[in-house]
C-alpha cells in the first residue's frame, strides 16, 4: 500500500464514524492535509505547513490504517489543525 492509498484507507474510515470523525476527514480533505510519518517524541504533531506527522517507526504505512489509535490521533491533530 503506498501513501495515497493509505491516507485514503484512514479518510475512509473517518467518514464512517461519528460526527466529529466526519468533520475531521472533511477538514483533511479540504485542505488536502498530508499525513506522513517522522520520528519524534510524541505519537503524532501537526506542522506549520498544515499536515499530520505520525511517530515512526511506531507507524507506518504497515500500520493497519483502521487501527482505533491511528484513527485517534489523526482526529486529534486535525482538531488542532482546524483551531
């Protein structure tokens, strides 16, 4: 699975969540926001370019894209994103 289609796997499965997954997804998809992979200290950031950062090696393009923890924290920067 290559980053695309990985990134399209975790929209797929916002839009089938609640409300608030929703909005997430949407607000990704707007503004096309870039979900990658970086090593840092935290499980995932947000950057001043807009996009979403995962913790690597923890995530991965491996990482089932339906995992809830996944899911969380990209919902969570996305939120910070759209403040």
């Amino acid at each position: 699975m290559d980053a695309q289609q990985w990134r399209a796997a975790v929209l797929d499965k916002l839009e089938r969540g609640g409300p608030v997954c929703r909005r997430a997804a949407a607000h990704i998809l707007a503004h096309d926001v870039r979900i990658g992979f970086a090593p840092q200290h935290t499980g995932a950031r947000w950057t001043l370019r807009g996009d979403i950062e995962l913790k690597a090696p923890t995530y991965s393009l491996q990482t089932d894209p339906a995992d809830p923890w996944v899911l969380g924290i990209v919902v969570h920067e996305a939120m910070h994103l759209q403040q």
